[in-house]
C-alpha cells in the first residue's frame, strides 16, 4: 500500500447519496493534495463523472447498495460486493488505510467485524468521538454499535477510550462511567460490576461514576456506557446544539437593531459555530478493528462528510490502530496478573 494516506468512501451511504460524497471528497482531495480516495458505489452514477475526477480519487464500480432498511445479518449474507462491503474490504485487504461510511451503522458493524476483525482482547468495537466540553474535549463511547454491553466490554471500552484520548495529548485521561448519580452505590448491575474491573485497572485513571450534565462541564476526558446510553445522549446533545444555533439566528432577525448587533457579533457566532456546530464533529470511530472505519450521520451536510473524511484521515496519520493494540495489551496483561 502506498505511503500516502487512501481513503475508501462508500459513496451510496446516507440520505444524500453519492452527490454529497462526491462534493466532499473533492473539496477534501483538494485542501489534502497527499490523500487517495477511492469511491464506491453506483455503476451508472460514478463511471459518468469518472473523467471529470482529479487523479487523487478513482472509482470502484458496483451495482449493490446496504440500504437503511437492511437487517446487517442479511446485509452480510447477501450484499457482499455492496459499496460499503467493498470499501469495508479494501481496508481488510490493505488497499486502503481507512474507509468512511454514512450507511446504516449496524451493517457497517457488521461488515467490520467479518471482514477486519477486532484486534486480540477486543470483543466488539465501540463507536466513539469526541465531544467539546468547557474544559476541552471529552471521548464518549460506546454511542450506539452495541446497545446490549457486558461488564468486561466497558472495560475494553475504557482501555481505548483512554488510547484515544492519549494520542490526542491527554497525559492521564480521567476515565469514568456514565450513570444516575456519582454514588458507589447508584446504577444497574452493569455499572457495578464495570467499576468494579475498571477500580482494579492499574493503567488507568479511573475516576468514577459521572451523571450526563457533567461531561460538558469538563469532569472527565473519557465516559464509557453502552450504546444504547450512549446514543441517546449523543442525539439528544445534537438536537440541543441545533435549538441552540437555531435559536440565536432567530434572535437576530427582524429588528434593525438585531441585525446590526449580529454584524458586530459575526466573529463571535463564527468561533462558537466552529466548535459547537454538530456538523463539524461529525465522524465516530468504530473502535476495536484490526483497521479503521469512520461512521457518518446519515444525514450530515457536505461540511459534515468532510469532518468524517478528516477524522480517518488524522487516525490513519497517527497510527491509531497500533496504539490501541499496543495499549490493550498492557492493561490486558496488568488485569490477568
């Protein structure tokens, strides 16, 4: 494989389709001028563009897709040379470095699992990404590739939440568990018994039980639940964020006055857009794989597509495979002693 970063794209994923894949891989060859892309999908859609595409990004032709309404155990059955399993496999194969999809996430779990496999000590991988708090950022994982968890997969969750959140420059990251209350005693059985192995992790900076509204107040770098937990906290702090940004467009409308008061607050609104904008966070990894693959929202604009496009990039640039594996050894070997 090529020493240049190259990005597998499942171009027929999500409600756009290929049209907004196909924008945001150009905007993205573009602004990355040592990428490779390679898109999959439709036969008829992307052979009629292929020659008017820079010669960073090919295409593979297919003429299946994993629709929405897939069950992933028949996807995987049945839709094997589908765009997402053709882009899942280019990275199994090593013919890609990563790949990014904003297809349905359980065939895309599914797909990973059979054709990359999870790494030694890993026994499902967890989609994560970080989130903006006050203090910086925290890592949020599981957020919806499994929404029935043991106690030993939060712990493998823990483990890599914390690789993550190193190689983005955290020297200890503040790992706790998502609960009702911060109490030893609060929770279900699976929050007792994870913190009971995580307690006992010495590699880790285990802090406690953590309640929702503290993660954005910046009380820990890295929060583990399952993914059903997880997923309703991500969408219902998405749908905040969008009544929020919709909420200051309209307190600028109308009034002159307003108007001229939004003029002066652009800088302002700009910043805040770029940190808050759920759009610009869009990407989550499905950590645990043997290689990388990006979970878009199915419903992202192009910006979002690009932020997923920019999250495989910078994982494939810092190795972050190795550095999991390599730190799920060490806490796997410190828990056994």
């Amino acid at each position: 494989m090529s020493s240049l970063v190259h990005i597998a794209i499942d171009a027929m994923g999500g409600d756009s389709g290929p049209r907004l894949c196909i924008s945001a891989a150009l905007k993205f060859a573009e602004l990355n001028p040592s990428v490779q892309l390679t898109l999959v999908g439709d036969r008829q859609q992307l052979t009629s563009i292929q020659s008017s595409l820079p010669h960073q990004i090919q295409i593979i032709p297919v003429d299946e897709q994993v629709k929405m309404t897939d069950r992933p155990s028949s996807a995987l059955r049945h839709k094997r040379n589908s765009s997402m399993a053709v882009a899942v496999q280019m990275v199994a194969d090593g013919k890609a470095h990563a790949c990014v999809s904003a297809g349905n996430t359980g065939a895309l779990m599914a797909f990973g699992l059979h054709l990359v496999g999870t790494m030694p000590g890993i026994e499902r991988p967890a989609i994560c990404k970080a989130v903006p708090t006050k203090t910086g950022s925290c890592w949020i994982l599981d957020l919806g590739a499994n929404l029935e968890c043991h106690a030993e997969n939060l712990r493998q969750f823990a483990v890599m939440g914390d690789a993550l959140a190193r190689v983005a420059g955290v020297t200890a990251p503040r790992v706790a568990l998502l609960n009702v209350g911060i109490e030893a005693q609060k929770g279900k059985s699976l929050q007792q018994e994870a913190a009971h192995l995580l307690e006992g992790q010495d590699n880790l900076n285990f802090t406690g039980f953590i309640e929702a509204g503290d993660i954005y107040r910046g009380g820990a770098d890295v929060v583990v639940c399952d993914g059903f937990t997880g997923n309703v906290l991500l969408k219902a702090s998405e749908g905040v964020a969008d009544l929020l940004r919709d909420s200051l467009k309209q307190a600028f409308v109308g009034h002159l006055g307003f108007k001229l008061a939004a003029w002066f607050a652009r800088p302002v609104l700009k910043k805040w857009a770029g940190r808050y904008d759920p759009a610009r966070l869009n990407g989550a990894s499905l950590l645990g794989l043997k290689g990388i693959v990006v979970k878009s929202h199915g419903t992202t604009t192009e910006e979002g597509f690009l932020a997923a496009l920019n999250v495989a990039y910078e994982q494939a640039l810092n190795g972050i495979v190795d550095r999991i594996a390599a730190a799920v050894g060490r806490n796997n070997n410190t828990e056994m002693r």
